[in-house]
C-alpha cells in the first residue's frame, strides 16, 4: 500500500516516490487513460486524411476537431488525476467522485493551459531562455486548478511560488523523467509491433493512431502524471518547511 512521504526528499527519493504511485495506480486508472489515447488519436487520423487528398482537406474542421478533442482529452485527464491524487493523500475516491469534478474543472483548466503555452511560447520568442524557464516554474499549475481548485492565474502564481527556489533541482526531475519517458516508448513500440506485427502500408495509420498510440498512452500518462504529484507533494513540503523556518527565525528575532 502506497504511503505519501512526510518530508521532503532528495531527487532519487522523490524518483522513487512517482515509481511507487505509478505502480499503485496504473491498474486502476490504465483503461481510462487509454480511452484519453484513443481520443487524441482523431485529428492525427483527420490530418493524415488530408495529406492523402490536399484538396478535399479543410483546415477550418480540422481546427473544430482540434479544440473539440483537447475539451474532450482534458475532461478524461481530470478523473484520472483526481484518482491519483486521492491515492497520494490517502484519501481515495470513487470513479464517480472523480468524473464529477470534471463539471467543475474543465473549463479553468483548459484556461489555465491556453495561459501556460501562451506564456512559455511568448517567453521563447522574446529569448528562448525565458521559455525554458517558465516550462518549468509554471508546469504544476494545470494540475493545481485539477487537484487543489485553485484559479487559473492562481495557479500560475503557486506553480511559480512553489517551483521558484528549487528550479533546477525540478528541472532534473523531469529532465530524468523525460528520458525515462523516451525510452519506454521505444520499448514499447518495438514490443508492441513485434506483437500485432508490421502493419500494411494501409492500414500503418489505423494501427499507429488507434492501437499502438492509446496503449502507450495508456502506460505512458499515468507515469507522468505520478512523477508530477510526487514533485508537487515534495515541492508542497518544502515550501512548508521553509515557511515554518521563517516564523521560528521572526519569533527568535522578536
């Protein structure tokens, strides 16, 4: 059984605290987020249509599909990630708790994810360095509208707040879980073609978008999603911690 840690960790300790979520969660919410896949997989479908026939191919419907599946794919996210988190706070919740909260959430944290690419993509125009830098302070703060109920700019604000003094330290956490992320997809796709076998040249997209890519998915998001409640609780804890130190300094120097 999964027990959340209670003091701040180091980065292996905080590594090896998304392995343990991911592995108490992945059975459980493994079909969900392989529905999420099988969403996502409609406008690379839509896309790959149009390729075949440019001049049959409309860019209006494509961009309607587009934002109609991230409403959709996000909605999928928000129980999935309130069923992780209810796994790390020792409070679990039903399925049907879970997809409530989409009523509520869905709407600001579209919001809230228009607001972080808006930001990171505007701070990589100006100079590619403030891009980066706002990739990183500003990554938890979807997740902080899902799982806390925070507002859109206040989650922003928070994913700063809690990131700003361990930047580089949450940048090799997810430096590491990106290259572990790479790596597993490799994996499974060779094992994954190896299985269904090499598909004909007509059905190669069929194959890839609707079977191979929700299985990844499947495997894949709840792994990042475990990784990014692992640093958030970490990040929560320190921020604790810091905030406990400042009230002993202030009460020593009064």
């Amino acid at each position: 059984m999964y027990e959340s840690p209670t003091q701040p960790q180091s980065i292996g300790g905080v590594l090896d605290d998304g392995f343990k979520i991911y592995r108490a969660c992945l059975k459980d919410v493994f079909l969900v987020c392989v529905l999420g896949g099988l969403i996502t997989a409609i406008p690379s479908s839509f896309l790959a249509t149009g390729i075949e026939d440019p001049a049959s191919f409309s860019w209006s419907g494509f961009a309607v599909i587009y934002l109609v599946v991230m409403l959709l794919s996000t909605a999928v996210m928000i129980p999935v990630l309130m069923k992780i988190a209810g796994l790390v706070k020792g409070q679990p919740i039903s399925w049907s708790q879970a997809f409530a909260r989409i009523i509520s959430a869905v709407i600001p944290a579209l919001i809230c994810l228009v607001l972080y690419i808006l930001a990171v993509g505007i701070g990589s125009l100006l100079l590619l360095v403030p891009g980066i830098i706002l990739s990183i302070s500003l990554v938890l703060s979807v997740y902080m509208v899902i799982v806390d109920g925070a507002g859109p700019i206040d989650a922003l604000k928070q994913s700063h707040n809690l990131v700003w003094g361990n930047w580089w330290r949450t940048m090799v956490i997810f430096t590491v879980v990106g290259i572990i992320g790479i790596v597993v997809v490799m994996l499974l796709s060779t094992v994954l073609i190896l299985i269904t076998g090499v598909p004909e040249p007509g059905e190669s997209t069929f194959v890839a978008d609707f079977v191979l890519s929700p299985l990844m998915t499947g495997l894949i998001s709840p792994l990042f999603y475990a990784f990014i409640l692992a640093v958030m609780n970490d990040l929560k804890l320190r921020k604790e911690g810091g905030d406990l130190e400042d009230r002993i300094t202030s009460l020593d120097d009064d």
